[in-house]
C-alpha cells in the first residue's frame, strides 16, 4: 500500500468511501448489507487502507454508524473523515452536527472534518468558527472542505487563521477540471485534494457499453448514455492497453493515474470485498510518466454529449423498471 502525507499524518493513498452504506440508492438492502459492509471495512484494514470517509447525509447517518462499528479495536491506527451538510454551517450548526457525528461513530475525535458543500447564505466566518470551536476542544483534528472552488478555499483558510487541509472534489481522469485548477495550490502549500468518484460511479471499470448502463444513483450520470459510452470507445481502448501491460483492470489503473500525484488520495467506494481487494491493490501500479500522460492525452480527447442533449436518455433510464 502507497502512503501520503496529509497535514501531520501518514494515510492510505487509496481510501475507502462509504457513500454506499445505507443508502438505497446504491443497493442497500438488495446488493448490500450490514454485514458485507462490515467486511468490506475490516478487509481494507487487513490490506492496509487507513483513510475512510463518510458524512452525516449518507444514509442519514447509518454510514457513520456502520463505520464507527467497523473499526472498533481498530480506531487510533485509522483515519477517519466525515462532512457536515451545508444545512448546518452555522457556527452553533457545526459544533452540534460534529457532537452528532462523534456519537454515530463512536468515537472521541474526528480526524478530519469537511464542509460537504458551500452554502453562499452563510458567512464563511461562521463556518470556521463553529470549525476552529471543536479543533481548541480536541474534537476535530484537522479541517477540510468539499466541493471548494480556488477562491473560496484560501477564503475558508483565513477565515478558520490556519491550514484547511484539503479539498474532497468529483475528480476521475475524464473530469479534472476542477482539480487541475486546485491542484498548484495543494502542492504549493502542501494541502491535498481528495477523489471522489474517481471511478466515474463505474464508468471507468469498463464494464458498460451502450444499452447496458446501470440504474439507481448512476441513472443522473451523463457518462452512462449510449451515445457517450460509444464515445468513449477510444479512450476505453488506451486504458484497457495500459492496463494489459500490467496485467490489472481498467479501474485499478484509472486509480493509479489519480494517485501518481503524492498531493491526491483517492476514495473509491466497493460493494463486495472483491471491489476493496482491487482497488487497494491500485495503489502498488506504478504508472511511467509515458503512461501518465498518454491516459491524460487520451481522456482529454474524449468529447462527451452535452448534458442537456443527453437529459432525454437519462430520464429514460431513470424511469425504466
């Protein structure tokens, strides 16, 4: 397993995120139990994955409390991060949604605490307030936000007086926007940016051609309408060569390209401990810079439909039985 710096502390390059507990929208209850989730947590210890992220909002709560039993026994060695939602970023909002947090994950100390989105109506000033309250109380350790544009992070620096230690943004190798305007900065002043959905919610697997996307939460996913997935077709082509080179699938090296960059951590999700044994395994790929950048050329040439050509197909296929 690859480690990285973050702040003071050494974690997993790859993570595990747990969006998918408890939510409904990803199957649970159907794909996905407690039990396996359990499993699934407890086998990316045994490989050595010690970054975790949840957020109150993921199964309303249920995924903080799930991963809260998982790693009991287990708690000083790992990394825990979760986000408060943007309803409560009032300064009293944040303090009493951590309060929460801690009790849903049984637990004394949040290692990382993030706002999961902005919310324009209230004063930054009073989000790091409430955030700069539980670091002086020893409930936070280190702060972090979400879904952050450039100028809104350095605002959210000064208005906490110390270190915001990281960015968690939707990055994969077909959407770095964002991140490529984030990531001179984490490296300048040693932040990181963390991958969310740096699997493209599976599109990255290889595993989807046209006619054969997959329903719930990814039915919204513009990626997975026939149109794009035949677009796709070229670039799939050059991950799945770089891939046979290493003898490892497409999803294993769509996360070694994230993670070739020391400022990045990536956090897939899994539903089986399959899914968690491969993408553990991505962070020992060693990619060439030649690889690097012939992926990068790659993914930059893929031209996807415009979303809103794209909204009749995924209202059909957000509707289909």
């Amino acid at each position: 397993m690859k480690y990285v710096q973050f702040g003071d502390r050494q974690v997993s390059a790859i993570g595990l995120g747990t969006w998918q507990f408890g939510s409904r929208g990803w199957g649970w209850g159907r794909d996905l139990d407690v039990e396996e989730a359990l499993r699934i947590v407890r086998r990316a210890v045994d490989l050595g994955i010690t970054f975790f992220d949840t957020a109150e909002i993921y199964g309303g709560g249920r995924s903080e409390e799930i991963l809260g039993q998982a790693l009991r026994g287990h708690r000083e060695e790992m990394f825990i991060a979760t986000k408060v939602f943007p309803h409560h970023l009032t300064r009293g909002g944040v303090v009493r949604a951590a309060q929460r947090s801690l009790r849903r994950l049984g637990t004394d100390t949040i290692d990382l605490y993030q706002v999961h989105f902005p919310n324009p109506l209230i004063p930054l000033s009073q989000t790091m307030g409430g955030m700069g309250e539980l670091v002086n109380k020893g409930l936070v350790r280190q702060v972090g936000v979400s879904n952050f544009g450039l100028g809104r992070w350095r605002r959210a620096e000064r208005a906490l007086g110390s270190a915001v230690i990281s960015n968690q943004v939707h990055y994969h190798l077909l959407k770095r926007k964002a991140a490529d305007m984030l990531l001179p900065y984490a490296r300048e002043e040693g932040r990181t940016v963390i991958a969310y959905s740096p699997l493209a919610q599976g599109v990255l697997a290889g595993r989807y051609g046209p006619g054969e996307a997959p329903g719930g939460v990814r039915a919204r996913n513009v990626l997975f309408t026939p149109r794009n997935l035949r677009r796709l077709g070229p670039f799939m082509e050059v991950l799945r060569s770089v891939a046979g080179a290493h003898g490892a699938t497409p999803a294993q090296i769509a996360l070694a390209w994230l993670v070739h960059d020391p400022q990045v951590i990536a956090i897939p999700g899994a539903k089986s401990v399959q899914q968690v044994e491969e993408n553990a395994a991505a962070a020992d790929i060693a990619l060439s810079d030649l690889e690097w950048a012939r992926l990068g050329d790659a993914a930059q040439a893929f031209r996807r439909t415009p979303f809103m050509s794209a909204v009749p197909g995924m209202i059909a296929r957000y509707l289909r039985p």
